[in-house]
C-alpha cells in the first residue's frame, strides 16, 4: 500500500511540473515525459537522430536535393509511442539537429 501511494504521489508531482511554463522551452522532454518513453527508447531516438544527421551531411555534401528518404527512414525507425510530426516539431522547437528537423518537417506537411 505504501509503494503504490508513492507511486500516485510521484506520478501526480510529475504531472504538476509538466504543467510548469518553463517545460514550454523543453517540448521533445516534456513528450518523452507524457509518451512514457523507456531510457532505452530515449537513447535509441536520440541515436536515429545523430545517425539521419549524419546522411543529411553527406547527402548536403554530395549535392543531394531530395532528402525524403531521410523522413521514411525516421518514421520506420522512431520509437511506436511517438507521433511522428508532434516529435519533429518538438524537436526542432527545443533545437536538435535544426537543418535537419526543418528539412523532415517540410517534407512530411507535402
């Protein structure tokens, strides 16, 4: 009994402090938060990012125009509790990996 009220306590606490206007700044967190995404899950986005950086340089380099296969690799490969546009939004809002965001965003509202 008393695990399961700290465990209410705790939840209705986090609840709170999503409500906080500073968690404005923070909105991928903040959706990492509500969607219930595991570390692991986290870290796994967080490497899917870092690795569609990395082929939207090579791809810049390369003289690549056309990046839509970028956002297919990112919708096939992101976490399944997370809504696609809602996290590049996020994302691109709390400032990771800006030209990038930008470009996936631009090509998923087409």
């Amino acid at each position: 009994m008393e695990k399961e009220n700290h465990c209410e306590t705790f939840t209705f606490q986090l609840k709170l402090l999503l409500d906080v206007e500073e968690m404005k700044k923070y909105p991928f967190t903040k959706l990492i938060i509500e969607k219930n995404v595991t570390e692991k899950e986290y870290q796994h986005t967080l490497c899917l990012l870092k690795e569609l950086n990395h082929r939207y340089e090579e791809d810049m380099e390369s003289g690549l125009i056309d990046h839509s296969s970028l956002l297919l690799h990112f919708a096939g490969m992101l976490c399944y509790k997370l809504p696609i546009n809602e996290t590049l939004c996020a994302l691109h809002q709390e400032g990771f990996y800006l030209e990038l965001t930008e470009q996936l965003i631009s090509y998923s509202h087409r």
